[in-house]
C-alpha cells in the first residue's frame, strides 16, 4: 500500500520554512529558560515508581533548581538546570527507564485498565518503521479510560475503549468514527503519522484539515465507519482531593503540588512515604495531584497525613486547591511579573463565593502556557507589565 501522503497528491504541502510557535521542551531537546533549562519528563500514565521519584528529586536537587512541576498532561518538569550538569541529568534519568519518545508519542490516563494499556501496545507496535522523530513536538495520541476522566485531553487523536471492547476514536479536526477492533484503530493511527511527517516537522492533524480538507483527509485515513460530527466529548471536573473509595474495597488518595509545583525534598519525602507503606509506585495526574492506591482506610488516612506534612494539598476546600500558576519571571523571558506571588496573594484573598476547587489560572502574559483548559478565572498580566486583570469565564 502505498504511503497515505499518496491520497493527497495535488494538494500544496507546507512550506518548508513552516514553523508552530510556543514549542514545549522535551526529554531529547531541553529548552533554556531564564533559570536554566526545563526538563520535561513523559510518564506513561503518569507512572513513577519508588526508585524514579527518587531520582528525579536527587537530579533537581544536585543539578537544578530544586524544583520539579506537574504538567497538564501528567507529566514531570525539572527546572534550572544548568549546562554542566544537562548530560548527566538525562543519564541518570534514562537509567531509571525515564524519557522514553514513546511515553509522550502514545499517551494514555493514569486509571486506564489492563484493555487500556494493551491497546497502547497494540498502538506502538503499528508505529513500528515509521520515523516518529519527525513529527511535531506536540503530536499524540491519547488513550482515555473507561469512565472517560480525560476526555479533554488535548491530543491529535483520542482514543477510548469500550466495554465491548469497540474502539472509538476522535480526531479533534476531523470528528469521531467507530472501530471494531485495536488493529482497526492502528492501522488508522499510522496512516495519520504518515500523512504528518510526509507534511513537514511541524504538520499536526489540524494542519491536514486546513491545507488538503476533511474530506481529502478522511479519504486517506480510510477508516471503517463514517467520520461522525459528534467530536470529542466535553472535559469531566477534575477529581476532588482527598480519599476515594474504589468499587474494589480499595483507596485512592488523590493529594495537589501547590500551584503544580514540589520541591526536590518533598518529592523525595513522597519516595520514602512509599517505601514505608510497601507502595509500588505513584501516579502524576493530569490535574496537577498524585494518586496513590491504598488497601485500607486506616492506610489512606496515613499517608494524607503524611503529605500534609510535606506541604502537599490534601483538601478539595484548601484555598490553593485549583489555582494554576505559570513560573512567570522567575523562569520565563515572556514576562516581568511574578506570577507565584499573585498566586499566593489570590489564595489570600480568594473571592467567598467562588466555588472550592474551581481553575483559577494565573499567567504572566497571553500566551497563558500553564492550562489551554477552561477555567473560573484567569489573572492575565499586562503587557505593559503593571499588574494583572481579572477575567471571569463568560458561563460562569
């Protein structure tokens, strides 16, 4: 079969000196900020397991700046990392199975089940020959669970399995089809990576729709069933802090990084938590928290205890809990505003009436990098750099 690009033929393909702005760091290619450089560390599900939350707050502590970010994709952030210590950062990471492409290529939730991760296998595996490393930094598919707790994952395709064992599959500038089997929905997958690297190191899915069309596109992904209208379903609230008991008889302790930030010695204060209740591993979650599974009740309130005390958010009615902060001039060029301590002087001061847990996003200038998500608030810095406005959502 020839390459899916094939389909296209006619269509004028990027420019060749095509470029998206705002391109995020990654594990190969770190990016330099005002305070080094930023790290990113992909999770598959956000899975970290005792032994690797100890060596990313040992690399923090010895290499940056102590400090470690919860990214909006359940991922982990090492910042002010400096020059001489960049290649051994990633050494020590890389030796603990950290920064793998395939982490951040094939996302998938962190409560997805055993189908779940199988499918992603399934996935990867039809990705096989292709040169991944040619795609757009941002390019993924993300794999939801059952419940679909992420649903507004912002991804070029989502991808939900359901208890049929029926795939459905999103492209969010293209609609949803059907599929009746994981092979179907890999196959389609690679047909779509195809069609982006024969675009050009930038071209993502909505890039296809706007040069070629939908129709052009659809044609060449060649799915099973009719691409629907019906797009992708709307984000779920996120999942209160606190405990929650499991159908199982199980906990799961969901516990915040304030502003989605934990210092080095907190995150290593969170391995040694593991290894005293013989936990496996933890969880980043996309909402800026960690989960943990717990067996009992009695356990569950041990280690909310636990992370209180490491100065973690264990309350959904914490007054921090649902505020969002980009690292503003301490780490960015793209403002001169502090970002942190507007955060803090919201917390202060939070408004009575806005509900426990409701977004609040602070950003030091427009380009509002730390959520692309809908939230109450958004404190905007000025251009002219005095000060921040407050801007309340239209619904709510």
């Amino acid at each position: 079969m020839p390459p899916a690009w094939d389909t296209l033929r006619g269509v004028t393909r990027l420019p060749a000196g095509y470029r998206r702005t705002g391109l995020c760091p990654t594990f190969a290619r770190p990016s330099l900020q005002r305070d080094g450089y930023l790290l990113r560390l992909p999770l598959v599900g956000g899975l970290l397991d005792r032994r690797q939350v100890g060596t990313v707050a040992e690399v923090s502590q010895q290499y940056g700046s102590g400090v470690v970010e919860l990214t909006n994709r359940g991922n982990l952030q090492v910042r002010g990392l400096q020059s001489s210590g960049l290649a051994s950062a990633l050494e020590a990471c890389q030796a603990v199975g950290l920064g793998e492409l395939s982490a951040s290529l094939v996302t998938i939730s962190p409560f997805a089940n055993d189908a779940d991760h199988a499918l992603r296998n399934t996935l990867l595996d039809g990705l096989q020959g292709l040169d991944v490393q040619r795609l757009a930094p941002k390019f993924a598919v993300h794999i939801d669970d059952l419940d679909g707790t992420t649903a507004g994952r912002a991804a070029d395709v989502l991808v939900r399995l359901g208890r049929d064992g029926a795939c459905e599959l999103t492209l969010r500038a293209l609609g949803t089809t059907l599929c009746s089997s994981p092979h179907e929905v890999s196959a389609i997958v690679r047909r779509l990576v195809e069609c982006c690297i024969a675009g050009g190191p930038q071209v993502r899915t909505a890039d296809l729709v706007q040069h070629a069309g939908a129709a052009t596109l659809a044609t060449a992904l060649a799915a099973p069933g009719p691409w629907l209208a019906s797009g992708a379903r709307p984000p779920r609230p996120a999942p209160r802090l606190g405990l929650h008991p499991l159908p199982s008889g199980e906990w799961r302790v969901l516990v915040g990084a304030r502003f989605g930030r934990v210092a080095a010695a907190a995150l290593a204060g969170i391995g040694d938590l593991l290894q005293r209740h013989a936990l496996p591993n933890i969880k980043v979650t996309p909402w800026r928290a960690f989960a943990l599974a717990c067996t009992t009740s009695t356990q569950a309130e041990s280690i909310v205890a636990s992370a209180a005390a490491l100065g973690l958010l264990t309350r959904p009615d914490d007054p921090a809990a649902g505020v969002i902060a980009c690292i503003g001039a301490r780490g960015c060029w793209q403002t001169e505003l502090d970002t942190l301590d507007e955060a803090e002087r919201f917390v202060a001061n939070r408004p009575p009436q806005l509900a426990s847990g409701a977004l609040v996003h602070v950003s030091g200038c427009d380009k509002r990098c730390a959520t692309r998500g809908d939230v109450a608030l958004t404190l905007l810095g000025r251009t002219d750099q005095s000060g921040f406005d407050t801007l309340v959502s239209p619904d709510r």
